[in-house]
C-alpha cells in the first residue's frame, strides 16, 4: 500500500494512493498514519480490505497539500557515509561501523514543503535517501531476516545538511543537520511488502533540472537489514521511528571548487524508484 497523509500543516488527515493513481480517503477507516497503526495488524487489515473493496471516498488532489506520511514520529536515526561511492568523493575512508547521528522529529516537513536556508548558510548541501519506517518494536535483533520483518515500510527522505555547521563549527554533527525544515519525507509510506529488494532501488536527485546524484541502494555499505539490526543493539526502535540510511554520490560536499551549495531560490526534485517524488523551493530562514 502507499499510505500518505493530506491537507494543511498540522491537520492532515491519512489518506491512500490506490493501485489506479486515485487518491482515497482513510479518515473514516483509521484516525492517522503513525507508529500505532503500524503496530496494529488488525488496523492494517481494515485498510486492506477497503481498499481492495473499492468502497474509500475518493479524493480530488488539486490544491492538496500532501504532508509527511507519518504522524508522531519517535526519532529519526541517521547513517552517515553509508555509500561507497559517497565515501570515495569526500576523501573518507569507508567506515567499519556504521556511523549513527540524529536528526529531530520536528525537522520534518512534507515532501514539497518549502525547505528554508539557514542565517548565515554558505554551505546548505542535498543528499536523497531512503527512509526506513519501523513497525515493530526493535531490540537486540539478531539477524538479517529478523531485522527486515520489523520494518513497516520505505519512503524518500531528504537529508538537507548544513556542511559548514556540520563540520567546521565544533562538536558533532547535529548542528548541521537539524535546522527547521531539514528533512522533507514522503510523498508515501510504501509498505514493505510492495518493495521486492530494498538493495535494488535507485535515487535521483536534480538541482534547478540538472540531475546531480543518480545511484542505487547496492552502494550501500551496510544494507537495509544491516543497518536496521545494528542500530537495535545501541537503542530500541520503536513503531514510527524513522532510519534514513544514507546518501550516494553527487552531493555539493563531493564537488571541486566553487562547491555548488544551495541558495534561496533554488529548486530540487528528487526520486526513488517506487517510492514517488518531491520537490522543494529554498527560500530564507
């Protein structure tokens, strides 16, 4: 299923992409898409059913805004330098572990939500990514197949970064990577079940229509099922807690000099395949 969410900022309500492109109402058959929906086998079945029954409200999309597709978000988990060919362009050597940092749940906005640079930002960069939403409460798993089956599904995520106050200000990554509007998710929470080979997808990303990052989930370093088993051995992953797991190659960071950062004004599209598309305007902070 794909499984979205719709209307003004703070009042969405959960909606569904059907097998034919229509878009259908949920509110009358669950409250929200969150982690507790996820959990819930029972709930999951119900919007099966009505959805194949054919019986939703159908939506008309014009003028809809289509918010992040997952509401209460626990905690975004990220992995850095997840990509071989990542690594190579920033001069970093492939890392042994993965490397986890956080970004707030409030960073979050909707796919084509206005992402907002910084004050004083010289270095804003881009990196697509695929967002792992979990679906089941995650500890100490201990193999690959165990890990996958605590996945709820996928979906696109940007991993807008700040390079300057990521690396060169002190400290640790988090000044970087959580300013306001810094991860625009969506437009879909793809069950898993309707993607086949999590290490078999590609990820586009266009900067003002020229196509800067084009690679594939086989990069990774450490794959899906990897990446979601380590992280259960350092902290529980709970129901909507969000992993975005890495970027390829393409970004700002990885480019000769003049490196070119993002300014307001700016237009990027991105994409995964099966996943669906966002586009996002820079403007000012």
């Amino acid at each position: 299923m794909k499984l979205l969410r719709v209307g003004t900022a703070g009042a969405e309500r959960p909606a569904l992409l059907d097998a034919g492109g229509t878009l259908r109402d949920l509110s009358g058959t669950v409250a929200d898409i969150d982690g507790a929906l996820l959990a819930d086998d029972a709930a999951l079945a119900r919007v099966r059913a009505a959805a194949d029954a054919g019986t939703l409200p159908a939506l008309d999309p014009a003028g809809l805004r289509i918010g992040p597709p997952l509401a209460r978000i626990g905690k975004v988990v990220c992995i850095g330098l997840n990509y071989h060919d990542h690594a190579a362009e920033t001069g970093a050597e492939p890392p042994a572990e993965p490397v986890v940092f956080f970004k707030a749940a409030d960073t979050v906005v909707g796919p084509d939500d206005t992402v907002l640079v910084p004050r004083g930002s010289v270095k804003t960069d881009w990196e697509v990514e695929l967002a792992v939403v979990i679906g089941r409460t995650a500890r100490y798993l201990e193999s690959h197949e165990e890990a996958l089956a605590h996945v709820a599904g996928y979906a696109v995520a940007h991993d807008v970064s700040e390079r300057e106050f990521q690396i060169e200000r002190g400290g640790t990554w988090d000044k970087g990577k959580n300013c306001e509007t810094f991860n625009p998710l969506g437009p879909w929470l793809v069950t898993a079940d309707e993607v086949a080979d999590p290490q078999d997808l590609g990820l586009r990303l266009w900067v003002n229509g020229e196509l800067k990052q084009d690679g594939t989930t086989a990069q990774q370093i450490f794959p899906v099922a990897e990446v979601v088993r380590y992280v259960s051995q350092f902290m529980t992953l709970y129901p909507g807690d969000v992993i975005n797991t890495g970027t390829p190659a393409g970004v700002a960071l990885g480019r000769p000099e003049p490196k070119p950062y993002l300014r307001a004004g700016d237009v990027v599209e991105l994409e995964i395949d099966g996943l669906g598309r966002q586009r996002q305007e820079l403007k000012g902070a």
